[in-house]
C-alpha cells in the first residue's frame, strides 16, 4: 500500500510540473527558430525564472548526494563562496555580455580576440566537460539516490536511461523557455523538501550533534580535509567565477532577460536563496547520518531521506528529486547544444542550419554518451570531490582565456589558444602525475601559468606586447556604468 502511495504521488506531482510548463510556454506564444529563440527564450525570462532556473540547474543530485556525501560541514564552503561567484556575475559579466549580445559565453571571446578560432577551442572545452563528467554524473547521482532511497533491485543504468530519455525530452522539445520555467516549479518542491529534511534530520538527533568528531562539524579545513581553509585565498574565489560567471550552463539564464536589470535581479535573487538556504540542506543531513548510521559516503542521503519521511511525503520528495536531476540534465544538455550550433557548427559548417533540428541531433548524441559514461564515475569514492577535481582540467585554462581578453589588448587569439592546451595538459600532470599540494591550490598554480604563458607566446613568439586596460578597459567600465 505504501509503494502505491509514493509512486502516485511521484507521478502526479511530476505531470502538475509538466503540465505548468507547457501551460506557461504556451502563453508565451509560438517559439521562432533562430539560436536567440531557441537558445535563449527569445530575450524573454522574466526575473523570476532566471532566479529559478539558475539555483536548480546548480543544485541536484550531484550536490544534495555528492556534498552531503562527505558528512562534514566543510562541504557548505562552496555554497557560501558561491555567493561571491553570483555577485560577480551580476555586477561584472551580465553587463558585458548584454553589450556584445551574446548568445554563448564563448562568443565574448570572440569579440575580445577577433577570432572565431579561440571561441570554437573554449566552446569546445566547455563541451568535453558537459558530455563527459557533467552529464554522466547527474545521471549517476540521480541514479543513485533513487535506488538507495527506496531500496530497490533496479540497476543504475535503466534509472539513469529512464532520466536521460525524460530530461532531454524538455531540452529537445522546449528549448530554454521550457527548461527554465520547469526548474522554477521544480525548484520551488525541491528547496521546501530540503529544508523539512533539515529539520527532520535535527528532530532524529534531538538536536544534539555530541559524538560527532569535532573535523566534520568546523567550517575550517585542515590541511588533509577535502577543503584546506588557505585555498579560499587561491583557487576558490577563481572556481566559482569560472562557474557562475563563463561556464556556459549557468549564464545562458541571465543572458535571456530583455535587458540588464531584469537579468540583475534573478541573479542577485539566486544569489540571497544560495546563500540562505543552500548552505543548510547540503551538509546537515549528512552530518546527522553520520551520527545515525556511521561514514556510508554517497549512500547518506537517500538513506537518511528514506528513513525519516513518511511513505506519502517520500513519494513527493522522490518527484522533486527526480525534477531536480531532469532540470540539471536538460540544463547542461541545453547549453552543451547551444555551444556545438553556435561556437562550431555555424563557424565552420553552416551559418544558417535549422537550428532545432541539428540541436536535437546533437542533443541526441550528448545523450548517448553521458549514457554510456555513468558507470565510470560509479567507481568514484567521492562524486563531489571527484567532480570538483576534474573540473580543473578545464576551468582554469578557460577562465585564463576570459581574464586575459578583459585585462589585456594587442594579445593574439593563437597565443590564448596555445595557453589554453598548455594549462590543461599541466593541470592534467598535477592530477594524474604529480601532486604536491592541494588541487584547489594547483587550480590557482594553473590559471597564473596560462595567463603567463599566453603573453610570453605573444611576446616572444607573435612580437606582440600586450597593453594593459585594467581600470580603463571599456567593457569593465561599461559594467560599472550599467549598476
């Protein structure tokens, strides 16, 4: 009788969210078929969706699982610097990418560099990291929880196909606007739940963390914890503007708002909910389950929620979950085509393609490979760590891309590309050959050397000398004009 509640539930709930979508789409009018119309809703997100979509494309399993995996509060580190990362967003990048009108993050770099080749090889980094360790990842963690939550015998692979086939469907079909309006129903379900787990999980202790060691409950990592506290002073202010202020999955929502302001406010609104609210739901389940059933890693979350929820109520969380994993999914899988169609394909191939049928070509084959690549990361002790880690492969060396373009003229694109391979062959060698600090740290190391070598093959090799525009460079003080 139980089960049969909670899959009523799960399908009901996650039908109202389909419905509410379509409804909301189809008040919108009929899409047009250009890359703004089906990349970018056609400049017509409202705050509200952009705030929305924003915060649940961030936050899904890979998070609510990865983070409270670990079972420490360290882990909230991420979400409060976060904050910071959205600030810069807002007040920095949004208004320089609305004065170039861009569609993808890339094609600032195109403009900065004059060159179509440096925004194809970044567009095309972007989407290495989107197909295979983003996709396959929430996948693999959406896959996880549900078979640990219910404890069933389904294998992970038919749950991450059944998520693949539904989460690009909204991609495919809908295009941003129907990405974005599905996060913010799904997004609301999803942030209600979380916090009453919060508080379900306290309740089970009665409040009381004693027994729990004092290095799972600090915020200030030691040196052999998952996150140093001298690395916020290196490369964690750097991630997290690479991740919310170049990575293509997270701006494409603010660059769809009809003017700056409007894309300020649901930034700065993603921001106070990150800030608030996310913190709390990543870290404190685990922390409890740690203390309820010992370090289980990855498991901790879907035991936890399992266990304290009511059969009805898990039937609801399983729908918001599941609405988290498709909403994230169809995120990355969302900005991976937009990259391909319009870093690559109109650049080399055809400038005007019927973008929605090559989009859902591509989108196809994205699916297809983050498919076959979920076992891979099944092997992983740590999902979270193990992401965060391969991320260094390409964020460093593209943000060095960004960096450079706006704090320098008279650089070549040849020489930022160079750089670019560089930096993510030398992070590469830290990762897998030599590691003799933190890899938070050598993210910092990687980002100084692609900066250095680009000027030094832009110098030595183009005898170009770069000027530097820092305090004067247009594209900053046109940011600063805008707020």
């Amino acid at each position: 009788m139980d089960s049969a509640i909670q899959l009523v539930v799960f399908f009901a709930l996650t039908a109202l969210v389909g419905y509410l979508t379509y409804r909301k789409c189809a008040e919108a009018g009929p899409r047009g078929d250009g890359t703004k119309d089906y990349f970018l809703a056609g400049g017509g997100l409202s705050w509200v969706f952009i705030a929305g979509s924003i915060t649940l494309t961030n936050l899904s399993t890979d998070q609510l699982v990865g983070m409270n995996g670990n079972q420490m509060a360290l882990l909230a580190i991420w979400e409060l610097c976060g904050f910071i990362g959205l600030l810069i967003l807002a007040k920095v990048f949004v208004p320089i990418y609305y004065k170039y009108n861009c569609t993808t993050t890339t094609e600032l770099l195109e403009r900065r560099y004059n060159s179509k080749h440096i925004r194809a090889t970044v567009g095309s980094l972007f989407l290495l990291g989107n197909i295979f360790i983003y996709l396959p990842a929430m996948l693999y963690g959406g896959a996880l929880f549900m078979q640990t939550m219910f404890n069933v015998e389904i294998g992970l692979m038919p749950i991450a196909i059944m998520f693949a086939v539904v989460g690009s469907a909204y991609a495919i079909f809908g295009g941003l606007r129907a990405v974005a309006v599905s996060d913010t129903f799904s997004g609301v379900g999803l942030l209600v739940m979380a916090v009453l787990i919060v508080i379900l999980a306290l309740s089970a202790i009665n409040f009381d963390f004693s027994g729990i060691p004092a290095e799972r409950l600090t915020l200030i990592g030691g040196p052999d914890s998952p996150v140093p506290w001298p690395t916020l002073f290196t490369g964690m202010l750097f991630i997290q503007i690479f991740y919310w202020s170049t990575n293509q999955t997270i701006t494409q929502r603010a660059m769809a708002a009809k003017n700056v302001k409007e894309a300020q406010k649901g930034v700065f609104a993603a921001a106070f909910i990150r800030i608030l609210i996310v913190p709390a739901i990543v870290v404190i389940p685990g922390i409890v389950s740690y203390k309820l059933y010992g370090q289980i890693g990855d498991a901790a979350y879907g035991r936890i929620v399992g266990d304290l929820l009511p059969s009805w109520l898990s039937g609801a969380f399983a729908a918001v979950m599941a609405a988290a994993v498709l909403t994230s999914f169809n995120s990355v899988l969302n900005s991976s085509a937009a990259l391909y169609v319009c870093d690559i394909h109109q650049k080399y191939f055809n400038e005007t393609p019927n973008v929605k049928r090559l989009s859902t070509v591509v989108s196809i084959s994205f699916v297809l490979l983050a498919v076959f690549l979920v076992p891979a990361f099944a092997t992983a002790d740590s999902l979270i760590n193990l992401l965060q880690q391969l991320n260094g492969l390409l964020s460093m060396p593209i943000l060095s891309a960004f960096i450079t373009g706006l704090l320098f003229r008279n650089v070549r694109a040849e020489a930022v590309i160079m750089s670019v391979v560089f930096g993510t062959a030398l992070y590469g060698f830290f990762t897998f050959g030599w590691t003799p600090i933190h890899y938070i740290h050598l993210m910092f190391v990687t980002l100084i050397a692609c900066v250095i070598f680009a000027l030094g093959v832009n110098k030595f090799v183009f005898k170009n000398k770069a000027e530097l525009v820092f305090g004067k460079n247009e594209e900053l003080e046109a940011a600063t004009e805008t707020n």
